[in-house]
C-alpha cells in the first residue's frame, strides 16, 4: 500500500522554535518530549524546513550548502552519545570558516565538546577528517 493512500496528520515546525537549552531549538531532549507528544495526539508526520546553515539573516531559505546539516542542531548535552552510539571515529567537526559557507564562529563549536575524552575532542575536531581524506595528521 503506498504511504499516500493512508490519511494521515502532521504539523510543520521547525527545530529552531522548540524550548531547549540552547538559544535556538536542537534535535535533543525537547525535540524527543516533541516527538513523543505528537505520537500521543496520533500525529504521524512532523515537516520541517530546511534545516542547512543558514544565511546571514537566519533564513532556513538561504543556505549555502544543500548537503551539509547545521551542526547547532546537535544537542550539546547529546554528542557524547552520539559518539557512543556511532563511535568516536565516524564523528567529525566541518565549518568552511572564513567562507561564507561555514559557521560564523567555528571555535564556538568546542564548548559543545566538554566533558569529553580529550582524545575523542582531537578525532572530532580533525583527526577523522584528516583520516577521511587522507591528509596526513602533523604529530
């Protein structure tokens, strides 16, 4: 049976507008309570919009990149799990900084890191991708 012929409910609403710890919704704890919510009330469909680095103005519209997530939707309280659950090696940090394609402010990424293995830190912030490309890792 093709998904379009069951009727179905849902509701549009991007990550940025859910409550969180964050100045802006992420994908973490809230956006699960979210989920769970709309599952309660028999809602099977939840739509987004893009949801890229945006452009200056805070736009989902004007990305710059079609490919690529915005990592500020990564819960900071979660990416040790995520490492945990995918492992340490397949977690990597990307920003095309100073280029208008990446994060204003990359550095900030890190504090997105505490508590984590220092090792790990030094696989997400560049020994992965060095390792993906095949760059060799200065000692």
């Amino acid at each position: 049976m093709s998904v379009l012929a069951v009727r179905r409910a849902g509701v549009l609403r991007h990550p940025t507008s859910l409550p969180g710890p964050e100045p802006r919704g992420t994908f973490g704890a809230d956006a699960r309570r979210f989920v769970d919510w709309l599952a309660a009330g028999g809602f099977t469909v939840w739509q987004t919009l893009p949801l890229g680095v945006t452009d200056a103005y805070g736009s989902p519209y004007g990305l710059r990149s079609a490919y690529a997530g915005d990592p500020r939707f990564i819960d900071s309280s979660d990416l040790g799990a995520l490492a945990e659950l995918v492992g340490e090696d397949h977690v990597l940090f990307g920003s095309d900084y100073p280029h208008p394609e990446g994060l204003a402010d990359p550095a900030s990424y890190t504090t997105q890191l505490a508590g984590l293995p220092d090792e790990w830190i030094r696989k997400i912030m560049g020994e992965n991708l060095a390792k993906l490309m095949r760059v060799p890792v200065p000692a």
